[in-house]
C-alpha cells in the first residue's frame, strides 16, 4: 500500500493506495491458494478418519470401525480443522518467504501441528476429555504424512514450471558487477528457488565504452541503469524482485525511500548482507539500536572433526561394504578378464592436514596411464587444478562404465575405515593440485576428504574448477550431520542417474 500526499486550497491530502500485483507476481497469489486449499483437504480427511475409525492393538485389524457422527462429535472435527489451519498460517508454512524453500516450510507445519494436539493433549488430561484420543493418534500421523506429502508434490509442479521459464521470480540486482555475477550465479545453480536475474544496477549505471552486459554461465546480463535509477530499472525490466548490495552512495534512508518506490507496483525489496555460502545454522537476526544485524558463527572446522562423525563413518561403511560385497566381487572379475595389470589402482591423494595416503579404487584405466599425465594436461591449457578429461584415451572400456555409475570408487569405503578418508567429505587431492593451492584454497584440507560430497551431487565432473573449490569450502565451514545426510541421499540419486561422471 502507498501514501499519497498533495495539497489543494490549503488543505493536506493524504490518500491510501493498494498496490496491484504485478503480473509475474498472478502465479504465486496462485500457488499459494492451491496450497492452502490442499492443506484443508488434507487436514479435513485426517480428521474425518479419526471420527469414523479408532486404534485397537489388540485387534486383528489397526484400524477399527468406530464411528462417532453426533453433532458434538462434528462440530468438534470442524473446530479442529479451523484450528489447524490457522494455526499453519499462524507459524508461517503459508509464507511467500518459505513455501517451496529449503526445509523451514516443513519445520513450521511440524510445529504448527504439534503446538494444536498437544495443546489438545493437556486439555485432554486436564479435563479428562476421551474424546481427543482417536484425534491424537489418527489425525495427527495422518495429517502430518499427508501436509508433507501434498507439499512436496506442489514443489515437484512449481519445479517442472520453473524449468519452462514460468513460476519464477524476476530480479533486477543492485550493487558492483562483481557482487551481481556472485548473486546470479547463486540463483543459476539453485534454479528450483525460482529467482531469474533479468537485469543489474551498478553505482555508476552502463559504461558506453564497456560492454553494455554481465557474462554471468552463459547469460549476458544487461546493465540497466545506476543506483540512483533503481525504480525505473525495475519498470523498465518488468521484475518483481529488488536484490540490494552494498553501495557507497546507498544509505539506510535510501534503501528505506526504494522500499516505499517498489511498493507502488508491488515488488518486494532483497538486502543482501554481502556473504556467499554461509548456512543457516550459523546465521541468527539480531536488532541492535533500532539496526538490523545479521551475526555469523564462527566456521564449523572443529564439528567436522567430531567424534560423531567419526562413528558415523566406520558404522556406515561396515553396512555399506556388507550390502554391496556381491557388487565388490563382480566388479573385480570385469576389471580382471577385460584388461591386463590389476584389480585395484592405489593412488597417491592428499589428506587431512596435507598428509598424503593411498586411495584405494578399481583400475578403470590402462597400465602406465599415469606416465601420459604431463602430456595430456599441457595439451588441455596446462591447469592441473581438478584435470579430468571427458574423453579419456587412458580409460578402458568397463572403465568408462565403473566411472559413469562411481562403481570404481566402492573400495574407498576401506579407506574410511584406515581413517584417512570420511563418507562425506571434499574431493580427494593429488598432490599437484595442492601445490598449486592459496591460502584459502588450502582450506580443504583441514578436514578428511570423503568418498562423496557437496562436489558430487553439484554436477560431479561437470563442474568447473573454481565452483568444485567453493563448494568444498562450503562444505568444510558449514558442517552438520543433517548436511552430511543430504549429501548421501543425493550421492544415491545422482550415481543412479549417472551424469556429470566421467
């Protein structure tokens, strides 16, 4: 909504305006209606089964017919349902900000559904109310599983529509060049989010003797004005999201005046706090003299070195060596009878604190590959960071299969037991590699390198130097378990579907 103020014969005008959506902004109002229609029908049909069946372990069946179709009972059923979705709007599982993102939309219909029938719970045992049994243990399970369910199924739509160009939010970025192609490449990699970057503001607008564009993945994105010129921009741009970075000539009262501009067409206002991959578990809001602050734990070097993970590791990889034995052993008669030399490669990688180990894996090239090495890197620009060819003439046939499915990489669970690599973890280095690394790139080695990683399930050997390096070291200073869990279900997916190996 907007203020208009005018004067005429003396007299203060102040008129209030309601911004119409823009017609990018049609799908999400949408989207969110279906969403919130669902979440009724599923609230309601959980609800409905509780007052028409009950649990009874003692009978053959779980659920026993026991309907209870009195007008108390109904009026009951209702009232439940009416508390439960305002109850998920209340938590904000509704929200523009968390439908479709992440795990908090998840998080908040959790909590909005365990605050109500616990609530129920401690009305039930204070007035001593059996009415709310069956609701407890039908309702509730139900209703969960099918919020979720139903949840999860709007994002796989959105998805599909987001990869035809719809369902997506236009952003027009403000700040430094640098800052702009650090923003949209974040969005391109993170495409389900939904935001497109369709322009870029620059404190001193196009340069006529520069080029008129960011290259940013193969985009070209135009620069479409200054900071001063943001509103215009946006019209100009047609985009319905405003990311402000940092800038010498934007003050907090600048950025407050462009909130009120964008509101007029209703586009929402984006302040980035200037950090690039920092996860939300070292992240909290604070407000400190009336000023909105953003604090940042320290990195998360020591819990990558828990003795949690370390248990985990050693748990995993004896179940993982035992369901996969019979796969271990055909492995090793294909790479026997169609190549000469021997099953396994041993290969020198870099660990932890830069101490080398042997990687144990399934030779999938031929013998003396290693010998054609220096020739073929200085044929391919002589970058020895993360070199791997596409069209490897040293891999053998079965190779190139082992290689496309990692089925060459299942011995390294034996190396996770010798504790010199984890489940999850950054790439393993060769030692050309380390001696080209900074100060910062030597991050990665602060923590043991793992058979799988965030590398892995990001595009594996699709993916350029630069962003394997970042994603490591985003890896190594946001850890957590939950991300390690991440990782592996993803590792399952992105093996079976064998892309980006080679």
């Amino acid at each position: 909504m907007v203020f208009e103020l005018g004067a005429s014969g003396g007299a203060v005008d102040l008129r209030l305006h309601f911004a119409r959506p823009g017609e990018r902004d049609g799908w999400r109002t949408n989207y969110l209606r279906r969403i919130a229609a669902t979440d009724i029908t599923v609230m309601s049909a959980s609800v409905a089964l509780a007052q028409l069946f009950t649990i009874d372990v003692s009978a053959s069946a779980p659920l026993v017919w026991n309907p209870q179709l009195g007008l108390h009972n109904t009026l009951f059923s209702v009232g439940i349902v009416a508390a439960w979705s305002i109850l998920l709007g209340w938590k904000g599982s509704r929200s523009r900000r968390t439908v479709g993102v992440g795990g908090e939309e998840y998080r908040r219909i959790l909590a909005a559904t365990l605050n109500l029938f616990g609530l129920m719970a401690i009305v039930s045992l204070t007035l001593r109310v059996e009415l709310t049994h069956d609701y407890l243990t039908v309702a509730l399970p139900l209703g969960l599983v099918g919020l979720a369910a139903t949840r999860t199924i709007w994002r796989a739509h959105a998805a599909r529509h987001r990869a035809l160009g719809r369902y997506r939010h236009s952003v027009l970025v403000v700040g430094g060049p640098d800052a702009a192609r650090a923003i949209a490449a974040a969005f391109s990699r993170n495409h389900l989010h939904g935001y497109h970057v369709v322009g870029v503001c620059t404190a001193n607008g196009p340069d006529p003797a520069a080029p008129q564009t960011i290259r940013v993945g193969g985009r070209e994105i135009p620069v479409t004005g200054d900071d001063r010129s943001v509103v215009r921009a946006a019209r100009r741009t047609g985009a319905d999201t405003v990311v402000v970075m940092a800038t010498d000539r934007l003050g907090p009262h600048d950025i407050r005046c462009l909130a009120w501009d964008l509101d007029t067409f209703g586009a929402e206002l984006i302040v980035a706090p200037g950090v690039m991959d920092i996860s939300g578990t070292r992240m909290s809001n604070q407000v400190l003299a009336g000023m909105p602050m953003l604090h940042i734990e320290k990195p998360q070097y020591d819990r990558a070195l828990s003795l949690s993970k370390s248990v985990f590791d050693v748990c995993f990889s004896l179940l993982a060596l035992a369901l996969i034995a019979p796969a271990l052993l055909a492995v090793a008669v294909a790479v026997k009878i169609t190549s000469k030399g021997p099953v396994f490669y041993h290969s020198e990688r870099i660990g932890m604190d830069g101490k080398p180990f042997r990687m144990i894996k399934f030779r999938s090239m031929y013998v003396h590959a290693d010998r054609h090495v220096g020739s073929l890197i200085a044929g391919n620009g002589g970058n020895p960071l993360f070199f791997k060819l596409k069209n490897d003439p040293r891999v053998t046939p079965v190779g190139r299969f082992l290689r496309k499915y990692s089925l060459d990489e299942l011995p390294q669970f034996f190396n996770v037991l010798r504790r010199d690599m984890s489940v999850v973890g950054p790439r393993p280095q060769v030692r050309r590699e380390v001696h080209s690394y900074n100060g910062i790139t030597r991050r990665r080695l602060l923590v043991r390198p793992g058979v799988t990683g965030l590398w892995q399930v990001s595009g594996r050997s699709d993916l350029a130097p630069e962003e394997s390096v970042e994603l490591d070291l985003s890896y190594v200073e946001n850890w957590s378990m939950l991300l390690d869990l991440r990782i592996i279900a993803k590792t399952v997916r992105a093996v079976a579907a064998g892309d980006g190996a080679y």
